[in-house]
C-alpha cells in the first residue's frame, strides 16, 4: 500500500541569482523560473501523477500552476509545506551575514540545528511539520504518485528526518536540491524508501 512522492523544489526566484536566504518571504519566480515550471509541466506529462500537493508560498504555487493545468489535477496548498522562516538570516546573504556575524555563520554550517540562526524556526520543527504534511499525503494517496513542489531546506531536512539522519546535518548530507528536480521517495506506514534524488527534469533546470 505504499504511495510515491516526487518531491520537488520550486523554479528559480528572483532571490536566487544573489543567493539570498528565502524562507517565509514570498519572493516571486524569474523569467527563467517560469521556464523552468514549463519545462516540469512537460516532464510531468510523460509520468503517471494522480495529485498534486504545493507550498502556499508564491515561488511554489507558480512553480505547479502549469503542470496542473496540463494534467488537469487540482492542486492541494498544504501550510505545513512552507519554507522555513531563516529569522535573523531572512533576506540575506552567506557574505554579509559572515561579515556582521562570523561566529554565527560558522555555527549554522558546522550543525544547522544547534547553530540555527537567531530567530529562526528551528530545523527539527520544521522538518516534524513537513514529514506530517508528506506523511499525511501517503495516507490518502495509497498506491498512487503525489507530486509535491515546495522548497529546498524544508525538503532536505525532512528528507534527513524520515531516512533517520540528524536534520542539524541536512547541508552537508543532501548539499543541494536543483530548482524543479525531482527527488523520489516511497512510503508505507513509518517505512520511508529514496528511490532517486535530485533528478533534472528539462532543458532549464539548470540553466544560468
């Protein structure tokens, strides 16, 4: 009775060519971001989805809105699939937050947990919302395929809570997810199996 889920990260934002820290800001898609969610509505033709489930942040929502529409699916926006707020990191970048605060950073890349930025939502918390959110889903779509679009830290530390790793090391075990790859896991019960991870999806996932 297991279902599969096909877990993808948002096309690219517009905060994404300066690598700034996009958590609960709701920045939208780039031009090429939008091509990007093309080019996942064209691959996702070519696979047997049976639903959709989507982050309500704008990045996600515009992300799925054509695959949706050419699998004829109506898409879930699920809350609990937001991205993580990065508090004290929210809108910034690696540089200047080293700049102000190396100790801080430093702390962040040695365990994202323990060194979690100040007033951030903690990495295990956001990774015990999303791992219901996803477990939730495999309840209601048995032996179906979800495909779910939300975000790149919130996915990576999910994925390190449901395979039994330490979500404080969800960087450097998982150091990237790539906009609009997919990763793939199956569940059943409490069983969770990575079938592949990060697998591009078009021409434009990525592209520059």
């Amino acid at each position: 009775m297991a279902a599969r889920l096909l877990l993808v990260r948002h096309g690219e934002s517009e905060w994404h060519a300066e690598n700034r820290y996009a958590g609960v800001s709701d920045v939208d898609l780039t031009a090429n971001g939008l091509r990007q969610a093309e080019a996942l509505a064209a691959w996702a033709t070519r696979h047997e989805i049976d639903a959709i489930a989507c982050s309500p942040l704008k990045r996600a929502r515009r992300t799925v809105l054509p695959t949706a529409h050419r699998l004829g699916l109506v898409p879930q926006f699920i809350e609990d699939l937001r991205e993580v707020d990065f508090g004290w990191g929210e809108g910034r970048t690696i540089v200047e937050m080293a700049t102000e605060s190396p100790e801080i950073v430093r702390a962040f890349r040695e365990d994202a947990e323990l060194g979690a930025f100040p007033g951030s939502e903690p990495p295990l918390a956001a990774a015990i919302r999303a791992q219901a959110a996803l477990r939730k889903l495999g309840e209601i779509h048995q032996e179906r395929c979800v495909l779910v679009v939300a975000h790149s830290a919130l996915l990576r530390m999910a994925l390190c809570l449901m395979l039994g790793i330490p979500v404080g090391r969800y960087r450097h075990v998982f150091p990237t997810l790539d906009n609009v790859a997919v990763t793939e896991i199956e569940m059943d019960d409490e069983r969770t199996a990575l079938r592949s991870l990060n697998v591009p999806t078009g021409t434009f996932a990525h592209a520059p």
